[in-house]
C-alpha cells in the first residue's frame, strides 16, 4: 500500500512537470498603452485625481487651521 502510493505520487510529480514546461509560455503586456486608451481606465484616473485633489485642498485647509490655532 505505502508503496503504491509512493509510486503514484513519483508518476504525478514526473507527469505534472513535463506538462508544465511545455506549456509555459512568456510574453510582456505594456500596461501604459492600456491605462491610456481603455475608457475605464481613463475614467477611473479622472476619478482618482479629483479625489487626490478634494484631499489635497482638505489637507491645506487644515493646515492652515492649525497655524492659526
């Protein structure tokens, strides 16, 4: 029994790492291309950088409450 199981996990291991390395490919993607031409993409930077702004302008409006203070 132990010895089937051995040999069962030793054929795995052998059929599974054969098949991975044939089927292993690499390739590249150039995600500036992407965050510059998809729409939500696009629309979610728009949507960022108001909410960077709005937290900005909060964040200078303390600070100069603070100085006062």
């Amino acid at each position: 029994m132990k010895k089937n199981l051995i040999i069962s996990v030793v054929l795995l291991l052998i059929g599974g790492t054969s098949a991975f390395a044939q089927a292993q490919k690499i390739g590249y993607v150039d995600s500036q291309v992407i965050l510059t031409q998809y729409p939500a993409a696009i629309k979610a930077q728009g949507d960022l950088d108001a909410l960077t702004n709005l937290w900005s302008a909060k964040l200078d409006s303390m600070s100069s409450a603070y100085q006062q203070a």
